[in-house]
DNA sequence: ACGGCTCTTTCACAGCCGGTTCACGGCTCG
DNA sequence: CGAGCCGTGAACCGGCTGTGAAAGAGCCGT
C-alpha cells in the first residue's frame, strides 16, 4: 500500500481528492465511496493519463499480488464508473485498455443521443 | 482536546457555535447539549465538509487514543444527530462515511428530494 | 454523608453496508 | 469457432454502524 503524502490534493478534471482524508469531491458535491472505491480512484488518480497495471493497482490498493482469476479489480472499476457518471455524466473518467490495465483520463462523453430506453 | 481560539464563532448552515462559551445555536434556538455532546459538535464543526475519522475524533474530545471495541463516539454521533434532528428536522448534518469517518455538512433530508435516478 | 439527578460508558441486538465471489454474456482477436 | 478478456448483476457473509437500555460515575443541593 501506498503511504499518502501530506495534505495531498489530486486534481482530474473536476474531481478533487484528498487521500489523507477519504474525501472525494465532483465539483462542489461529495462523492460517498467506500474503502476500496476511494483506494482505486487514489492509485489511478496518482497516475492520471497513463496506463496502470491491474497487478499494480492490485499491489496499490490491496496491498497483495493479484491472484489469477481475481475478478475483484473489474467489480470495483464498475463501481467506481457507476458513481462517477452519476455525479458527471457528461465526462468519461475510466479508460479500458485491454490487456494493460486502465487509464484515469477526463475525456467528453460522446454518447447523448438514443438515451430513450432500451429493448 | 483542542484549545479554543479566543472569541471563536462557527457556522454552519444554520448552526452558530461558540466553543469557548459553551454554547450552540440552531437559529435562534438554543442546543441543549451534555460536554460530551458540545466537544463533539465543536470537533465535527472545525473541520466542516471534511471527513473525520473516528480516532481524531476521540483523540480531540475525550483527550486519549480510540481503544479497540469502543463505542462512545457511535453513540454521541447518535445523540447528537437527534438533538440536531428535533431543532432542525428539514437537516441532515452528520454524514457516515464507512470506513472512514464522520463529516458534518448541512444537506437538506432526502425526504425533501424528488427521485431523478434508477431505472 | 445522603439521595437523587444527569452524564458517560458499556452492553446487546438488529440492520445495513461493503468486499468477495460466482455466473452469465458480450466482445476481440487469432 | 474457440479462447481469453472484460462488463455487469446478484448472492453470500462478515464486519461496521445504529440504537435502545442497563450499568457505572460524577455532581449537586440539602
């Protein structure tokens, strides 16, 4: 795990996170994360715009090496997203790159047409 | 326990505190609150709209390190939330962040928002 | 010192939340 | 088409938190 700095403050686009004190902010609103939501959005968030490892945010943020088929990275990528579009729809955050890792990067949604329901 | 700045008066939303006078407001009304009670509203409102965690709290009201297995903040954070719910019902002021800690923040109670969400 | 009161701490139980895992399905690439 | 990778909803379960009540401690006036 990854010790925080002092009074450290993270800065993604409108999101403003405060490692030392579990705090993370969409603008002016909260964002209510748990333990592991907030450790991911710190380790990607320390190395916003460039690719992360899932084993090194498995180490980062779990503080053990990841095992094979541990599954557990991707449940909380999805948690992370859900509550990060909730509060900013209009921006994309997480980025997949298949067979690297993910990728902490503002980035305009372009998706704002055809929102009428699904089939 | 934190020494009182000389003449300190905090605010917030509706809430006037007066660490050095012992005394807390909502609105006009006066709080009446135990030292327990007070020293814990005083803590939360010096750091309002940041979380913080359970063993600075103890360590700035009751003046000794959180043992392992106690509970008196859990239960002062319930007291306190009912006395600040009777004189303000339309307020939701402490906030849990699981794993983390209490925030006070005013935040008008979900009963006074309309769902937007979910599908 | 005594009795009664309030405040604080502790206890017990219940409910909820979060971490992990499973299962299914879509997607990409060879 | 087959294999691997990723998205996603849901079940399981342990731990954390909410809460009412009992027990213990301190305070106060008489």
């Amino acid at each position: 795990m990854e010790a925080a700095r002092e009074n450290e403050v993270l800065h993604v686009g409108d999101l403003e996170i405060r490692p030392d004190e579990g705090l993370a902010m969409a603008g002016d609103r909260v964002l209510v994360l748990s333990v592991r939501e907030f450790g991911l959005l710190v380790a990607l968030a320390r190395r916003a715009g460039r690719i992360v490892r899932r084993e090194d945010l498995y180490a980062l943020v779990w503080g053990s090496s990841l095992r094979q088929g541990d599954r557990s990275i991707d449940v909380y990528v999805h948690k992370l997203r859900t509550k990060l579009e909730d509060a900013m729809p209009e921006w994309k955050f997480i980025h997949t790159h298949v067979g690297f890792g993910y990728r902490l990067t503002p980035e305009l949604s372009q998706a704002f047409h055809t929102r009428t329901t699904s089939p």
